[in-house]
C-alpha cells in the first residue's frame, strides 16, 4: 500500500476487518515490524484523537513517532505552486515534503479542505504533493476529501455491534455552527458502499455528497423517513459539497435545529447505536440524552482508531520489510 486514502487501498474488506479483530487482540503481536522504523505524522490542522491515535498504533508497532505541527513548530509552508513567496509562509511544500521523507519510512498527514476552491480540494491539492514528492507511503489522517482511518473505524465499530447479517446504517447531516468538510462524510459513504450494510443517506436540500462517494447510496431528504428501522445512526456535520449548487461550495446551507439528533429520532429506529467521529458539539449534532445513553458508540468508536490506523501502518511495515 503506497498511499492510504480509499476504500480500495486495504483491498478485501472481510480481510481487512479479520486483520483489525487480529490486532485488536494482540496489539504488540507486530513489534518487530517496526523496529527502527519512522513515522512522521504532519498536521496543518487541530486533532485530539487522531494525533494520540496514530502514535499509538505506531507504538504498539514499535514503530517511532513524530509529530510535527505545521503552524506551530515548523516554517508556515507555502502549498502553491508558480507563486512569489513574499508573504508570511517561509518554505515550500516542494521542499519540505522530501526533507520529511528523508527522516522516516511512512508519512501521517492532517490537512482539511480550505472549502473555497472546489477543484484545489477534490484534487487532494496538498496529500498529492506528499505522496508525489516524500518518497514513502503516505497516510491521509483526513485530507481535503477523505478521513479513510476514521471510516474503517468506524466499519470496525459496526462488525463488532451488528446483530443483524446486514445491518440498516443511516448517515444523518445535523447542524454545526461552523462550515466542516467533507472528508469524513465522503469516506464513511465510500467505506459504507463497500461493506454489506443497507446505506441510507439523509441530508437537507443542497448539502447531497459527491456522487463519486455517494456511490449507490439511498438518498432520503425526510430525515425521520430514512431513520425508521435504522440499526446505526451515523449523524454528522458537513458544509455543501457543491454538487447541485457549485457556487456555494464550502458554505453552511441550514442551521435548521429539528435535524439534531434527539430520543425523538432514535425512538423510530430498530433500537439503533449512535455513532459519531467526534469532536461532537452536543445539543447541536446530538442531544445529551442520546449521546449518553447505553446505544451510543462515541467512546468505542473512538478508541478503535488506534486499530485502523495500526492495520494500515502494518500493512505498510510488511511491505517495507
Ligand atoms: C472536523 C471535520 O468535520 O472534518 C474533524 C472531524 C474528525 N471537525 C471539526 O473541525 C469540528
Ligand atoms: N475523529 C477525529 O479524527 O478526531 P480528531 O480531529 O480529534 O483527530
């Protein structure tokens, strides 16, 4: 695996998920793997459980970890080609990028969509240069159009909580103050298209994901509609991803409150979990009744990025070795 950003790059997904219970199990089984091994992790942007995530999976591979945040440590990087660098950024990706391949053998990095230039964003503008010009394998720890760690978390969360063969797993939008990417929406469609659940998506008028994600997804616009008999509640904020209304890329299209997720919501499920990537705003994505109620995954959600992201740098270890 030379770069991790789909679906498609951990192949076999039945296999894929075996690996990951594997780990899970016998998460130090693989120390080997990583002895005097590097992975630098770069993030342009904020993190709580990616940042510690990662560096665990790479610990428990006896792998060694580096953090470097980019607007706090390092030189503001210019990410612009062709451009005059007489403002405030100091180098240039172009540089910068094989500098960090040179002192280690896998790259994590974090950079979000910047959400005003559509095409910048969908081209993963700044990850490409990563994996054109570091040298190494390079993994997005969400990137301008994908968060594929948090995804196969999250289809780790289900295969460990399904009680049916094929599961009924509804993505919900729900209102956020802030404009958020599409990243992880994208990937949890992808990754959900990939899997054997019955996909649902619902979502107001104009905020429809990229269809190369969206994939054969059902769409429901009536969100109580798409939530009846749902065995997974996925809810998450994301900004218009511009596909039916490309000048408004990027922009918050609702603030309508009656789409947060509330008992109300989870009373016309199948007795469904909730689950969401996190950081979540409560009372704004979900009502505190439901995200502390015993269905709500939040917590082991989160705690099995350490084993996505562990599989993925395993697999990447294997193939270094
Ligand atoms: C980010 C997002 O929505 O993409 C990170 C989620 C993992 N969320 C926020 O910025 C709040
Ligand atoms: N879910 C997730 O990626 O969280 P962080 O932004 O805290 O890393």
């Amino acid at each position: 695996m030379k770069s991790f950003l789909n679906a498609s790059d951990i192949g076999d997904l039945h296999k894929a998920l075996d690996e990951a219970l594997e780990v899970k199990a016998n998460p130090f089984k693989w120390q080997h793997l990583g002895r005097n091994k590097t992975i630098i992790l770069v993030f342009f942007n904020n993190s709580l459980r990616t940042r510690l995530s990662s560096q665990k999976a790479a610990l428990n591979l006896g792998m060694n970890p580096i953090v470097l945040n980019v607007n706090g440590d390092s030189w503001n990087l210019e990410t612009q080609m062709g451009v005059v660098m007489d403002g405030g950024k100091s180098e240039h990706l172009r540089e910068a990028i094989p500098v960090i391949g040179s002192y280690c053998d896998i790259i994590g990095v974090r950079s979000f969509a910047g959400l005003t230039d559509r095409e910048a964003d969908y081209n993963e503008n700044i990850l490409r240069q990563f994996i054109d010009y570091s040298g190494v394998p390079v993994i997005s720890l969400e990137s301008a159009t994908v968060h594929p760690c948090q995804a196969f978390a999250d289809l780790i969360t289900i295969e460990e909580h399904k009680t049916k063969a094929r599961p009924k797993v509804v993505m919900t939008w729900a209102p956020h103050p802030k404009a958020l990417p599409q990243a992880v929406p994208n990937s949890f469609a992808q990754w959900m298209n990939a899997a054997d659940v019955d996909f649902v998506i619902t979502q107001p008028e104009g905020y429809e994901v990229d269809p190369a994600f969206a994939g054969n997804a059902r769409i429901e616009y009536d969100q109580m509609r798409a939530l009846e008999g749902a065995d997974f509640v996925y809810a998450k904020n994301w900004s218009c991803p511009g596909v039916s209304c490309p000048e408004k890329y990027g922009r918050i299209l609702s603030r309508d409150m009656s789409w947060t997720v509330d008992a109300a919501h989870m009373a016309v499920t199948d007795n469904a979990f909730f689950m969401h990537c996190l950081p979540v705003r409560r009372n704004m994505i979900v009502s505190d009744e439901v995200i502390d109620s015993p269905t709500s995954l939040v917590i082991p959600e989160a705690a099995n990025r350490v084993v996505s992201a562990q599989v993925v740098m395993k697999r990447m270890l294997e193939e270094l070795a």
